[in-house]
C-alpha cells in the first residue's frame, strides 16, 4: 500500500531530523571535545586559565583590569591597555568601539544634567578625545609627559571650529569666529590656544550649531613620538587583548618596583623573563602577557602595602 504524499513527506523530514541530530547533536560535538583533550590542546580549550594560591586568577588569553574598587589602577601592578569590550574586558561582548581616525569632534553634556550630578546619555567622547584623556591619565600615573600632537593639555581633542569666507581651496584665512569646539564653556578655564590667527577662540557651548565651521585639528608641540606608547591609550579589536608591548611595560617598571619596595632593575628582568616573540616568529611585535607578568611580581615581590 502506497503512502499518501504528504505522509512520505513528514517521514522524509523526521528521518533527516535523526540523521542530521545524530551527526551535528552528537557526533560533532563528540569529536570536537575530543580533539581537545589531546595533548597540548587541553589548555586552550579549557580556556587557559590560570591559577595563584589555590583559586583562578584568570585566563592567559583574557585580559583583564588591576584597578582598585573605586576604579583606580592598582601601583603595585602593571596595567593592561584599555578595553572597549563591555565595561571592559567582557567576554560576552567581545569588540571595538568602531570609531575611526575622522573621529575628532565630541558630542558635549548638557550642563544641567552633570551640574545634577546625572548622566547625559547623548553625550559621547571622540576616539581623539578619548586617546588624549588616557594618554594624560597614564602620563600622571607614570610621571611622564602625556602630551601628544592634537591635543590639549587637559586632555581633549584639540579641534578648533573656523568661521568665515573660504577660498577655493577651502581655507579660510581671516577667520571672524573660532570655537574649540571640544573644550566646553564653564568646564574649562580658557581654551587650549588664546588665539588663532588673530580671533580669539572661545570654548564649545552645549546646544550650538558649530557645523558650518572649518574643522582644523591643532597638531601643538607634542613630540611625535610621544612618552605614553600607543597601547597604553588605544584598546584592541576584540577588546580582550592580554598582552601590553615591552614599550609600555618598561613606562610601568618604576611605578611597579616603588610600589614593592624593589629596584627598577629587578622588576625589568622579571618584563624581560616574561616576554613573549613574535607571533609565528614574524607576526607582530614582542609583547607581555599582563596577568602573567604580575603574577610573576606576587611570586617574585610580594607587595607588602
């Protein structure tokens, strides 16, 4: 007796739905979990987790923060760079902040809602903005200069708005208005610059219209090759970078060896024995895997503050 269609048809489906749960439900992932618990794979597959004292301190190919409760860097341990992932370092939302080097005007508070101590949830930092505050950040906690060409010395973006006639090149070179336009009114004292070209430069005020300006970042007297490496101030793609470059590690090395009572050599040897090459031995740059690195310190230095 033949089947009706319809009923071939549900049976032909049900039959795939064994099959294809049987290899992909089972078979697969079997095979997976298998292939790492071979030697040299277990690790990795578990995670890379590592361990101090009996408990997990975290995972070799996570970075993570080594700041205090109120959210300040620890000085007895090297810090990682900055992370874009979540509130930083957060596996579940692994990524870049997506802003690009035409990232350089930001978007103000509203007064009133910071003079209320609120968020202003519209308000937003450039990615030059931001490279500038940390570059000055981390410059403070190193004692190095945290100058860095385009920006000003609190920390912004230095961008100015230029108004008037343009020539056709689209300059403008009697300018009848100029506004720094990442500088806010009643946050700054004065702008970053007195004048330009002339006009004085007045600070950003929330709720102007500063479109119809020439935007011109100010380059300043930054060295081009600033103190602060660019590591330090810029996060990875993924945002859960471990690793820092030997340039950064040696900024932190004295901090570090103050903080344990030790001497600047001493913490460096410990950088030294814990670098890592090249990736493929020719991928990238030497670097430090952070958590390693401090472990080795606690091992090694234990902090007696």
């Amino acid at each position: 007796m033949r089947l009706p269609s319809w009923i071939r048809q549900h049976l032909a489906a049900l039959r795939a739905l064994l099959v294809f749960t049987v290899l992909l439900g089972v078979a697969y992932p079997l095979a997976v979990f298998a292939v790492g618990r071979l030697p040299g794979l277990q690790d990795k597959a578990d995670g890379s987790l590592v361990s101090a004292g009996g408990r997990t301190a975290g995972s070799a190919l996570i970075g993570q923060s080594f700041t205090g409760k109120d959210g300040a860097p620890l000085k007895q341990y090297f810090q990682s760079r900055p992370s874009a992932a979540g509130d930083g370092y957060d596996p579940t939302s692994s990524g870049a902040s997506n802003l690009g080097p035409e990232s350089i005007v930001d978007t103000l508070p509203n007064p009133k809602l910071v003079a209320a101590g609120k968020e202003d949830e519209n308000a937003s930092q450039s990615l030059l903005t931001q490279v500038c505050e940390r570059s000055r950040s981390v410059g403070e906690l190193e004692g190095v200069s945290g100058a860095r060409p385009f920006c000003t010395p609190g920390g912004a973006g230095a961008v100015l708005a230029v108004f008037g006639a343009r020539t056709a090149a689209g300059d403008v070179p009697h300018p009848t208005r100029v506004v720094s336009l990442n500088e806010q009114a009643g946050v700054v004292r004065a702008p970053f610059m007195a004048t330009y070209k002339g006009v004085r430069v007045e600070p950003a005020r929330y709720g102007e219209d500063y479109s119809a300006g020439l935007v011109v970042p100010v380059r300043g007297s930054a060295p081009a090759q600033p103190a602060v490496p660019a590591d330090a101030v810029t996060a990875s793609g993924s945002g859960l970078d471990p690793h820092i470059s030997l340039a950064y590690a040696r900024l932190q090395a004295g901090r570090v060896a103050q903080a344990r009572g030790v001497s600047p050599a001493q913490v460096e040897q410990l950088v030294k024995k814990e670098e890592t090459g090249r990736a493929l031995g020719f991928m990238g740059q030497p670097a430090v895997n952070v958590l390693k690195l401090n472990m080795a310190l606690d091992g090694r230095f234990p902090y007696r503050g």
